[in-house]
C-alpha cells in the first residue's frame, strides 16, 4: 500500500503569514537535534521536519470543580464534532529516520553532524542570512540547541562539552563558504 504524507514546502515566509509560532518551531528544531546529536548520538542525516496537528484535550475536571458548577453547565467538547478544527494546536513531528548515522565524539563525528546539517538544510534556520527575522532565528536556535545540548552533556568531559560550540561553527562556516561560492559565481 502507498502512503503519502502529502508534504508541501512550508518557507519562512509562509509560516509567518499562517501566523505560527515561528519561535517555537526554532525551538522545537533546535531542541530535536540537540538530543539526536547529543542524546541519541546520531548525525540527524535527512531527517524530516513536518508540521501537523493536533485535537487539544479539554482539561480534567476534579469531583469538587464539577460539584462547584451551576446545574446543566455542558462539560464537554466546546463543538459536537468529534474533531473540531478551530480547536487544533500545530505541532512539530520528526520523521524519516533511515539515514541517520551514529556518530562519534570527537572532530570526526562534528564534520560529519555539519555535513548532514547541510543535506537537510532546507529545514533548518541559517547563520548569516540578510533578514532580521532569519537571524533572530537563527540566534534562537543557537541558544536553544546549546542549552539542551548542554543539559545532555553536563558531567561529561570538558573536551565532549565543547563539541556542540564547534558543531555551530562548522554550520557557520559552511553557511559562509556556501554565500562565498554564490559570489563568486554570479561575478
């Protein structure tokens, strides 16, 4: 049987006028590669970024709220749909781990996390970027990635803690080669 997601390429841009939380969506990216990189140990290699959704679930009610309240007050789902779509939260999934690779915790295993940051670029925020909103961005990704990574890592050897800075800067040096190229090329 086929199964298709139905993906539709989703820029900056768009999620800006969908009025999405672009910030938690940075976050939510950061925060999953911090723990593939640095929990799971995996380069993250093609994995793939989706937003869908989700039903809200009403709050519980304790015996005494339910008790408190004014006789026939509806205790149930604001819509007598079963899924109500004006009452949907977006959500970040990640998907499509078949190409993941371990790997290792030294310059090695930096080189190889950077390059397969740079396969799945399209979904990522970038470094150096012209607009003020890509750059705020990507200053948030930073500090959340660094902030998880660091929490995963606490206790670890210095030199094994250092290694998510160096992650960032081969992201921003490939960024930077990258705009160079382009440069270059057009003249």
């Amino acid at each position: 049987m086929f199964f298709s997601l139905r993906n539709f390429k989703l820029h900056l841009n768009h999620i800006i006028e969908l009025d999405l939380k672009v910030e938690e969506i940075t976050s939510g990216m950061a925060t999953a590669l911090a723990v593939m990189h640095w929990g799971a140990r995996t380069d993250a290699r093609d994995v793939e970024f989706a937003l869908g959704s989700v039903t809200e679930p009403l709050p519980s009610m304790s015996a005494a709220e339910i008790a408190a309240l004014p006789a026939n007050t509806w205790t149930g789902p604001p819509s007598d749909e079963l899924e109500d779509f004006h009452h949907r939260k977006t959500v970040l999934w990640l998907l499509d781990f078949n190409q993941v690779r371990a790997i290792t915790m030294d310059a090695e295993g930096i080189a190889q996390a950077v390059e397969a940051f740079g396969i799945n670029d399209p979904y990522y925020p970038k470094p150096l970027q012209e607009s003020i909103v890509a750059q705020s961005l990507w200053g948030r990704f930073v500090e959340v990635y660094l902030n998880t990574a660091g929490r995963i890592l606490a206790g670890e050897r210095e030199e094994i803690q250092g290694l998510p800075n160096q992650f960032i800067q081969g992201v921003v040096s490939m960024e930077k080669e990258k705009q160079d190229k382009k440069k270059a090329m057009e003249g």
